[in-house]
C-alpha cells in the first residue's frame, strides 16, 4: 500500500489543491504523521513565496546598504590614515560625502529587492528611497538648529551649511539613486531555485518562543552586545570630546557586528521554517534590526551615568541625536539579517532535489 501511495503521489503535481497529493499531504501534517518528505515538499513550495511588494521596506533596505557601504568606506579611510580623528570637521564632512556618493549601491539594492518581490512602481520606489530617510534626519536636524538659534547657541548651524546640504543631496545623492535604481531594474533575475505554489498554505499554530517580539529581543541582543565594549568609547568621543585612535579595532568590531548579525538572523529563519512559517521575510529585517532598540536604551544609561547635561535643550539634542543614530544602526543591522536570510533560504532550497 506504501509503494502504491508513492507511485501516486509522483504522478500527482503539488501545486493543486484539488489533486489528492495536497490533500493526502494535509491530512497527514493535521494527524502529526507527516514524513520527511511531506515536510520539505510543503516548506519547498511555501518559504521560496515572494513578500507582499513594500516600496518603505525596500527602501529602508536600500538605505541601510547605504549606511553599511558608507561606514566601510569610512572606516577603511581613516584606518589609512586619510581622515583623522584630530579634525573633527574633516572626518563629519568626510562621512557625508560618502553617504551621498552611495547613493548607487541605495538604489540597486531597493530596487532589486523591490522587483523580487513584483514590485513595479520603480520611480516611486526610488524617489522614497533617496528621500524619505535623509529627509526626516534633516527635519528633525532642522528643529534642532532652531532650537539652538532661538537660545543664541554659538553650536547652531549657520544657513549656508544648510544650503550645502539641499545642494549635495538634490544634486548628487538623488540622481545617483536613480542611476543604481535603473541598473538593478534593468537587469534581470536569477530563476527560483523551486517552483512556488500560487495558493499559500496555511500556517499552523506557533509557540510562544516563536512570536515577533521573543526573536526580536533574543536576536537583537547578541549583535548589541558584539559593539557594546567599543560603542562606550564612541560615546565618550562623541559626547565628551576626547579623540578616538584605534580605527583598527574598529573594523575587526564593525565585521564582527555583520557576522552576529547573519548568524543570529539565519539560526531564527531556520526556526521559523522548520515550524512551517514561511514569512520570513521582514521577520529576519526586524530579528537583528532590533539591537537599534537595546542601544538606545543604552544611552539612557550612559546620560544618567556618564554625563552631566543639565537643561532642557541640550537633553533634548542628546536623546534626539542618540535616537537618530539608533535609527540608522536599526537600518543597518536589519539589512544585514534580510539579505543573509535571503541568500541562506535560496541556497538550502537550491539544494532540494524533488521529482
């Protein structure tokens, strides 16, 4: 009767519902009986689904590419030697240069994404990408600096620095977006490891262990905890004006910081699809993007600790700016977890061998 059932099965597509495969199949996982190869027949044709189409998804991850080639880029400069760390001016303005001049690998990494994903609104998606993040730092820098007028700061930013910033980034950082967005939609993508089948199944009941905000705080604090030695001593550069020198360490903890990021990301997708939850997706941007949340709690820490910031608006700029910087180390450590689990589920998938 088991070889009966085999030969019927193998003549019998997947895919339909109405096929006695997919339903012998589902009876089986409802009795808990289901076999090894049941199992990865439903997680092949299920974890490969493509994401609902996210223009802001696709565009926080195009910006957080962004982020990660600018601090690469940055970090290897001054590693060179060619940014000191004496010039602070010179290592700030340094940094924004490249975040604009990335503005290529922004937009053919959102619009790759976005096209795996059927998206089609191309312009749309590139106009967001090159936009929406650099606009709301710049609002909210903007509400800062008149903060700093309106109480006659000598640290406000004076108004042609202002008209630098609108110039660099309408006339270099958006239509280099556009660039790397038309050559990521231009070129084709790569075949499905395995054919997807066009009704999603249904996803069974997870564990509690398995909920969104458990693998978020479970995978967000091994990669805090990889930069939370070194983050101390940026802090304390940054915010008590002493210099920092050891670039070196710097990038062996910046590399660090991806692996943790990967790994983590890639051990809770396994989990997920192994528990035959094939949305993996944003799930795997949210796993290590939430260490954004566990540094800004810790420079709530540091302000009570190390600091000494009395009034109104300078505690205001402190948490502002800390908030900002948690932001983009969001973007950042959640880009890393979505395109490792990307490659990790096409190349367990590529794998599988089913006739």
């Amino acid at each position: 009767a088991q070889v009966q059932l085999a030969l019927h099965l193998s003549r019998c597509p997947v895919d339909r519902l109405d096929c006695p495969t997919a339903q012998v199949q589902l009876a089986l996982r409802r009795r808990g009986r289901a076999g090894g190869a049941a199992r990865g027949v439903w997680l092949e044709a299920g974890a490969r689904r493509r994401a609902p189409a996210s223009a802001a998804a696709a565009a926080a991850l195009g910006t957080g590419v962004q982020l990660l080639c600018m601090s690469f880029i940055s970090i290897a400069c001054a590693l060179l030697g060619f940014l000191s760390p004496a010039n602070r001016g010179g290592l700030l303005t340094a940094t924004l240069l490249l975040f604009v001049l990335m503005g290529v690998p922004a937009g053919y990494g959102a619009s790759r994404t976005f096209k795996s994903l059927r998206g089609v609104e191309w312009r749309a998606l590139t106009l967001l990408t090159a936009t929406a993040y650099p606009a709301a730092i710049f609002v909210v820098f903007t509400l800062l600096n008149l903060a700093l007028w309106s109480h006659g700061s000598t640290g406000a930013v004076p108004a042609g620095t202002f008209v630098a910033l609108l110039a660099m980034w309408f006339c270099v950082s958006l239509p280099l977006v556009f660039v790397g967005a038309f050559l990521g939609f231009k070129r084709p993508l790569p075949a499905p490891p395995t054919r997807t089948n066009e009704i999603p199944r249904q996803i069974p009941p997870q564990g509690w262990f398995l909920g969104r905000a458990v693998t978020m705080a479970v995978g967000g604090v091994l990669p805090f905890g990889a930069v939370f030695i070194e983050l101390f001593f940026i802090m304390t550069s940054v915010w008590l004006q002493r210099f920092y020198y050891v670039f070196g360490f710097l990038a062996l903890v910046l590399l660090l910081l991806v692996i943790t990021c990967a790994e983590i990301s890639i051990v809770l997708c396994y989990f997920q699809l192994c528990n035959e939850d094939y949305n993996w997706w944003w799930r795997a941007f949210l796993t290590s993007g939430s260490s954004g949340l566990y540094l800004f709690g810790y420079s709530i820490m540091y302000f009570h600790s190390q600091l000494e910031i009395d009034g109104f608006v300078p505690t205001l700029m402190y948490f502002t700016y800390m908030a900002v910087f948690s932001t983009l180390f969001f973007l950042v450590t959640g880009t890393i977890g979505f395109y490792s689990c990307q490659k990790f589920v096409w190349a367990i998938y590529a794998a599988i061998k089913v006739d």
